[in-house]
C-alpha cells in the first residue's frame, strides 16, 4: 500500500512540474516562438497548420521553455515577433523557432510566406515574404539555436510564379545552430488532409516529452517516426552544428522499492563459502563486510517470500543469501559449477571490463593479461562473470578470459577434466587420439572460414543498408542512442504480445561508443546469423552471432597475430578448430579460450606432432 501510494505521489509531483510549465533543467534559460500562419489573404486557409503549432507549442512548454506563440503574422507582425523572441532569447542557453505555413525558394534563396504575402510576379517575393536568413540572423541572440521548418503543400501562393519552387532548399552553414526541415531540401512534403498535426509536428510533440530525451535523440526519434507515417514518402533532413548535446526532460525518478518483509528467526548458521554480507538483500546492495567460508553467524530474521537471511556477526547487521548457510553439523551444500566460484583470478589474455554482461555492451576499463581479479558472482546465463578489480572497479568479463584455481590454466568455462571409462581404462594413448581428432579440426576449420566469407558478404550487404538508412527509407533510417553508439541499417515490423514493434531486423551497421563497430544480421533487434566485428582492441571475427555475439562458425584474427577458424561459443573459441600463431605454429583439435584444450595435433617448425591434453 505504502509503494502504491509513494508511486502516484511520484508522478503527481512530475505532472505539475510539466503542467506548470516551469523549466525542468531550472539553471537553464530556454526560449521558444512558435509560428503557425494557418490562413492567407490569397488562397485560404492551409490544413494541418493550426493543430501543428499548438501540439509543438505544448510539447515545447512542457519541456521547461519560455514559449510564445503567433499565429497567422503578416508581414509586419511576422518581423516583430522575430525582434520580440531575439530581445527574449539574448543571453539564453537555448532558442527555438518553430514554423509552420507556406514557405518557398527561389534564386537560391529560401523564404517564410506571411499571410498578406500577394506574390503577383517574381519581384513580389522579396517585397512580400520574409527571407529565411533574416530568421536565422535573430537566431544569434541565445547561446544556440535550434530552427524547426514544417511547410505546408499544396501551396497556392506560390502555384502563379513558375520561377518560385513552394518548399525551400538547403540553407547556408550557421554555427551554433541545429537546423531541421520537416521533408529533404526542396522536396514538397507529403499533403495534410484532416485538422489533425502532419506527421512532423506529431513526431516531434511525441518525442520532445518523452522522460530522458536529449535533443538529437528525439529528432532522430522524429525521423524514424515520419518515415513510418508516410510509408517513407516523406524523410525529415538536419544540419547540426548545435554543440553539445542538450537535455530535454530527466529520467523519471525510481519507483521506490518495497520494504522487505522480515519473518523472525533464531538461531545460528554457518557460511558455507567466502560471501558478502549486504545492507539489504539484494545482490546490488551495498557491502557491510566479506564473510570468510566456515563463520558463524546470528540468524535474526528471514525475508517472507525470498531467498535471504538477516544475520548479524561481530555486531554488525546484513543480509546473505540462503545459498551460502547452513546449520551447524548440516552436510555442506554440492559445489557450485566452476563459473560461480568466487575468489581471485587470473586474467589469461587481454581484456575489457564491460559495464554489463551483453556482448557491446560499453566498456569500463581494459584488463591486462595477468591481471588479479576477485569474482563477485556469475551473470545469469554462465557466460559472463561479474568481477572486482583492486581498485573496487565492478563490471563484467567473459567467462573464457579467467583462469580458475591457484596454480591451474584450465579455462574458466564449467567444462571438467577428462573422467576414466568404465572399468577403470584409460583414456587413449594421446598421440593417437591426436591423430583422429586432427582430421576433425581440419574440416571445422575449413566450414568456418566459408562461414566467415558469408560473414564478410553480410558486411557489404550492411553497409548497404547503413548508406541507405542515411537517406531514411520506409525500411532502413539511423537510430542515436544517449550512450553514443549509432545504428544505421534496417527495421523490421514484429507483434510482440499481440502489440506490433519496430526492431532492428535485416541487415545494418552498429557503431559502439567505445569504437567497437558490428556489421551484419540483426533478428529481433540483437545480432544474429552473419557478419563482421571489429573490437576496440583490433581483434576482428567474420561468422556466425547468436544473441548478440559471435556464435557457432567463424575466424578471429588477433590483433598479436595469432588467429582461430572453428567452433566459437560465448564470443570465445570453444569447440574443434585450427589455431594459428603468429610464429607460425598450428595447432588443430578441441580448443577453449584460444588454448588447446584436450587431444589434437601441432605443427611446430614443420613437423606434425600430438598434442595429447590440453596444455
């Protein structure tokens, strides 16, 4: 009851922050004049123009800025606003004009239309209509501006002058503005019927509200939302030389977590491994102290419907998990498979530490090979481990990249050492097994590397489609994301519980924030079937990607040389393959983690020999 009610309080108190119309981001000054010339002298009333300016006056408003309206200027009153919003916006962090009406170009230059305008003859253009570079010389009075052109067709002013085209053209270079056309330069947008917004002004008052934009998200948001409107008849453009990027509304507050509800318990536990006693219980929650294997400790409660015990110890108060307790004389619990064990590992190659456990994901730091790190607790699918540098630095790493135990090079990947056959004989000879397995290893790593050629294929077909989101299309357009990564490629339409979505879907080009670069398939919005990786640390692998990272057949080349054709599990080789180095070694056989892993052959300095186990 008491979260249900501390929610709406939450949202009630961001609800009259918007509705007041007060500037969210209170240290910034922010302007806005919007325009919306929806009746003329000569041709009428213009549909789809006074729902425009009064959908983005409202979305501008509530997103913390100083907004005046004029509807249906003349000439001269078009002037005086223009004045009026420089006056205002001197001094201000940010200026915004929005207009919505007839405009046109002609000899180059491009023009708003006021609504006395009569343009009988050519000459009348300048007498009678406002040039656009006057509107972009009152746009210097704040620190950065942002221009928003939505022009209405069919235009009839414009229809009696065969020299005058009815949409303007590109504009000329103007720092420290951001400016956006509703349609590409000198391409009429698609008609309004109805009083309703056109689908620029609906976009753009959709997106500018929404909690957590920035700027050039939301009119990237706008892009891909017209494209979608108009089946990509019509493709907003942008010239962006606004700076850094500017918040629009912030994140929506957390809703607060519910108080845990305690049960009481007496008695005494011991702990069954090293682990962490937390304020609250949960897995994130702050650390009152480490608790070495065997402590006793004090049970004072246990979380109703949950898997955590209250527990005091030297007189302080936490949290455990179950998993980690048991009863004074109880028989431990089983141990836990190799990827959950906690404790210090070594890093066995180069690595990054990423901020979660996702292939892409960004990265925090890079872990040198040889690297201590202390294991925290295994990410949910086993592939990822979370782990602690020596600095308190947390994050996440591939399970392949640590060793596991003191003194031991097996890779940290849940596989165990090989196990007598029944009888108690032993496993074969390894020279001989080398020798059937290294005929396997040959074969894999020749289907990988045709793999890897339709992984390159891919790549050509992304970039396609990379070129042609740039131009937006029905089905391809270019996605920012607020972390700085980008994604050009295309979308695909897909009913998720029975509601229709747009995901990532076909062929596409994802750039990470950190340089890392993707191109290739994308199903259901993640990278799957074929393509390309680029890693930030100049390692490339062509292949196969499951759930966003490399999967089933592919190459790695390293960026030390060495390189790998085979079997990939994890973003890691893993399976039978070839490993190549840059000595010129080869090794060919069962394979973990760029090591050989099990019975397979060498090729050092020419001679074929067996590998036998894993080294």
């Amino acid at each position: 009851m008491e979260v249900a009610v501390a929610r709406v309080l939450v949202h009630l108190v961001l609800c009259v922050v918007l509705l007041a119309g007060g500037p969210v981001l209170a240290a910034e000054k922010r302007v806005a004049l919007v325009i919306g010339n929806a009746r003329y002298e000569r041709g009428g009333a213009v549909p789809a123009v006074a729902a425009n300016a009064a959908a983005v006056a409202e979305a501008l408003r509530q997103t913390g800025f100083d907004v005046t309206v004029a509807n249906n200027r003349e000439h001269r009153g078009l002037v005086a606003a223009l004045s009026h919003f420089a006056a205002r916006a001197r001094g201000a962090e940010l200026g915004v004009i929005y207009y919505s009406g007839l405009a046109l170009s002609a000899g180059g230059r491009n023009f708003l239309v006021p609504v006395d305008a009569k343009l009988e003859a050519e000459g009348d253009v300048v007498l009678d209509t406002l040039d656009l570079d006057q509107v972009l010389q009152q746009m210097q009075a704040p620190k950065r501006g942002v221009l928003l052109l939505d022009p209405v067709v069919p235009n009839p002013v414009a229809e009696v002058l065969k020299t005058v085209r009815p949409v303007p053209g590109p504009p000329g270079p103007a720092d420290t503005l951001l400016i956006a056309y509703a349609h590409q330069p000198d391409t009429p947008p698609t008609p309004v019927r109805g009083n309703g917004p056109g689908p620029f002004a609906a976009a753009l008052a959709e997106e500018l509200v929404k909690l957590g934009a920035d700027l050039r998200g939301a009119l990237t948001e706008v892009q891909r939302g017209v494209a979608a409107r108009t089946g990509g008849a019509q493709k907003p453009w942008m010239q962006d030389r606004l700076g850094p990027t500017v918040a629009l509304l912030p994140e929506a507050p957390p809703e607060p977590k519910p108080e845990p509800k305690i049960e009481p318990l007496d008695g005494s536990f011991v702990v069954t491994r090293d682990v962490n006693l937390r304020q609250t219980p949960d897995s994130k929650a702050p650390v009152v102290r480490r608790l070495a294997r065997d402590t006793t400790v004090a049970a004072t409660g246990r979380v109703r419907q949950g898997s955590w015990t209250r527990v005091t110890v030297d007189g302080q108060q936490g949290f455990v998990s179950n998993e980690y307790l048991k009863r004074p004389g109880a028989a431990p619990p089983p141990p836990a498979p190799a990827v959950a064990d906690t404790g210090v590992r070594r890093v066995l190659r180069d690595a990054t530490l990423f901020d979660r456990p996702v292939l892409g994901a960004r990265g925090v730091r890079e872990l040198p090979a040889g690297m201590m790190l202390t294991v925290v607790e295994p990410a949910a699918d086993g592939n990822w481990v979370k782990v602690r540098d020596r600095f308190g630095q947390e994050g996440y790493v591939s399970a392949g990249t640590l060793g596991i135990g003191e003194g031991e090079e097996r890779i940290l990947s849940g596989t165990s050492a090989p196990t007598p056959s029944p009888g108690g004989s032993s496993a074969p000879e390894p020279a001989r097994a080398a020798r059937e397995t290294v005929a396997g290893g040959e074969s894999v790593a020749n289907r990988a590397r045709a793999m890897a050629q339709r992984g390159i294929e891919a790549q050509r077909r992304a970039r396609e489609a990379a070129e042609a989101a740039r131009g937006i299309t029905a089905t391809a357009w270019v996605q920012r994301f607020a972390n700085g990564d980008v994604y050009e490629g295309e979308w695909a339409s897909t009913a998720v519980g029975g509601i229709r979505q747009v995901q990532r879907g076909g062929y596409g080009v994802y750039r990470f924030a950190d340089g890392q670069l993707y191109e290739g398939e994308w199903r259901n919005d993640e990278m799957a079937g074929l393509g390309v990786m680029a890693f930030r640390t100049g390692d490339r692998y062509a292949g196969g990607f499951r759930a966003g990272q490399p999967e089933g057949l592919g190459v790695f080349r390293y960026a030390n040389g060495d390189g790998y054709a085979g079997e990939v599990r994890a973003n890691s080789p893993d399976g039978v393959g070839e490993l190549s180095f840059a000595n010129g070694d080869r090794y060919q056989g069962p394979v973990s983690g760029r090591r050989p892993s099990g019975n397979g052959a060498s090729d050092r300095l020419g001679a074929w020999q067996g590998a036998g186990a894993g080294e």
